[in-house]
C-alpha cells in the first residue's frame, strides 16, 4: 500500500479550509520574525540567520498544532484548534528538539550552499539537492514529535520508516498542492500594474504586503506533513484510523513488541483490537461512564504496538 496523492491533496484543502482564520493566524506568527528584521537598522547575515532559525522553529511549532487539530476533528470534538495548542506545548521539548536540528541543518546547508556559489554556480546546487532528499525522508518528523513521547532521534527515524516507499508520492502532493499557487501568481503577474510587478521583482514591496499573502498559502501547505502522517500511519498499521489507538499510544507507540507465547498470537490481536479503543479514550482522558477509570488503567498493559519496524522498505 502506498500513500494516496489526491487523498492527501484532498484532505489539506479541506482540513485547510475548515479551518482557515485560525491556522491563517497561526501562520502570520512564523512570518512576525521576518517583520521584525525588516524593521530593524542592523540586517547582517548573521541577525538574517537567527531570524531564518527562529521561523523554522515557530513554523514545527505550527504544524503540531495541527497535527493535533486534526487528531481532535477526527474525534467529532466541536472546539479542537485551542486545545491543540495546549497539546502541543503540553509535548513542546520534543517539538523543539526536532524543530532545533531541522532549523540547523537546513541553515547549515543553505549557508553551504552560498559559499560554493561563489566557488561555482553548479557546485551551489549540490547541498540544495541533499537538502531536496532530506526533506522527502523526514517530511514527517515534526508530526512523529508531536504525538510520541521518545527522543528525538527516534522521532526522525520513524518519519525516515513511515516515508520509505512513498517518497515520490509524496514529492507529487507538494507539487499538486503549490500549482494552484502558481496559477495564481501567473493570472495576478497579468492583472497587477508595471510597478507592482516591478517593485515585486526587485524585492521592494513593504514586507507586511510579503506577510500577509505568504500566511495564506502557508496556511494550506503546512498541512501538507500532518495530512501525510495520517495516511502513512494508517499504512504502517494496517488499521483503520478511527479504529485505532495505537497511532496516538504514547510511549508504548514506537516500543519493541514483546513476541507473544506459542498460539497466543491471535488471541492477542484480538485482545489489542479490543482495549485500542480504551487507551485512546484513557489518554485523551475523555472516557465517559462510571467505569472509565477502571478500563484506562487496565488498558495501561496493552501490548497493542504499531509494527512500523516491520515495513519491507529501505530506511533510505
């Protein structure tokens, strides 16, 4: 089973959509750094970094809000973006330990990438190439932070897992999702006055104008990895996502399966097929009746695990 493009593209322009003033706020939060900088008198390339670090940074911290905006919709819950934020930064050292080395190698390569420019023009795209490739294995890596409770290297080698095998599929639902961006930008070259467009390709536009559009398109393509991530932990489960806990089973998630006695496997599965739905209640605690606390903590010994370490493609 592979990953759906259209299914993918589909659910970020919907999920995108259902939501749109909200994550559009959340959005202009990754661009205030920029803002910022624009304003102040001193614009070295090193205060050009830090602001570069600080984006990336904020924009992780995003897209696990909507990780778990989109872990509350699937529950029906009527109010699901305010208590994701809570979520997230329930899990923020995670996040940022993931967010920090994604922000540092990408620095780090694009820096790179700006010294063999002065070497060679084609050397310049040497470390953008690596960079490509880095991007399509760990494309993931901020959702797998969000609802794990392992390190952070572990966090990039399940994105590394969940990715194998689907990398191409998933270059083609970032290119579906930008067209209609570049649709746009063509018909708005067309429309807009000479100056506009002259100021535009000189980079003097004000960078409030820069902001302001550029939250609208991030507010759709930042769902891009959480619409992923749901499809792919599907895949690597091969349950049904509503029907399972696992995916969102915290610390016993990513954990090696104790192999079951001689002629309990299918007991087994029927026993984690039937507690999945109370570790999801129990972790949530959102379980209702008089014995939701019993069936929380007698799911707590659940050997339910996602077998992502079984999947038949290569790590890279």
């Amino acid at each position: 089973m592979k990953l759906g493009v259209m299914k993918a593209v589909r659910r970020c322009f919907g999920f995108g959509l259902r939501h749109l003033p909200v994550f559009y706020l959340l959005c202009l939060l990754v661009g205030a750094p920029r803002l910022l900088f624009s304003q102040t008198a001193g614009q070295g390339w090193q205060v050009a970094m830090l602001v570069s670090f600080f984006e990336i940074v904020i924009a992780c911290m995003v897209v696990s809000i909507m990780v778990w905006t989109m872990i509350r919709d699937r529950r029906g819950e009527a109010w699901t973006v305010l208590p994701a934020i809570g979520d997230s930064f329930q899990r923020a050292p995670m996040i940022l330990g993931v967010a920090i080395v994604v922000a540092t190698v990408s620095l780090a390569f694009g820096g790179l990438g700006m010294y063999l420019a002065t070497l060679h023009p084609v050397a310049a795209a040497v470390p953008s190439v690596v960079m490509f490739i880095l991007k399509l294995i760990f494309c993931v890596a901020i959702p797998c932070a969000a609802v794990s409770e392992g390190g952070v290297f572990e966090a990039l080698w399940q994105s590394a897992r969940l990715s194998a095998g689907s990398r191409l599929r998933i270059l083609g639902v970032y290119i579906l999702m930008m067209l209609p961006f570049g649709i746009v930008a063509v018909i708005a070259a067309a429309l807009l006055p000479a100056d506009v467009m002259t100021d535009l390709q000189s980079g003097n536009l004000p960078m409030l104008w820069i902001l302001l559009a550029g939250a609208l398109g991030s507010a759709f393509l930042y769902p891009v990895p959480v619409a992923i991530h749901e499809q792919l932990a599907e895949l690597g489960d091969d349950l049904e996502f509503e029907r399972t806990a696992g995916v969102f089973d915290l610390g016993r998630r990513f954990r090696a399966a104790t192999p079951p006695a001689p002629g309990a496997g299918t007991a087994r599965s029927a026993e984690s097929r039937a507690t999945c739905g109370c570790n999801f209640l129990s972790f949530f605690r959102q379980a209702s009746g008089p014995n939701a606390a019993a069936k929380g903590s007698a799911c707590q010994g659940s050997s339910f695990r996602p077998n992502y370490a079984a999947r038949k493609e290569p790590l890279l």
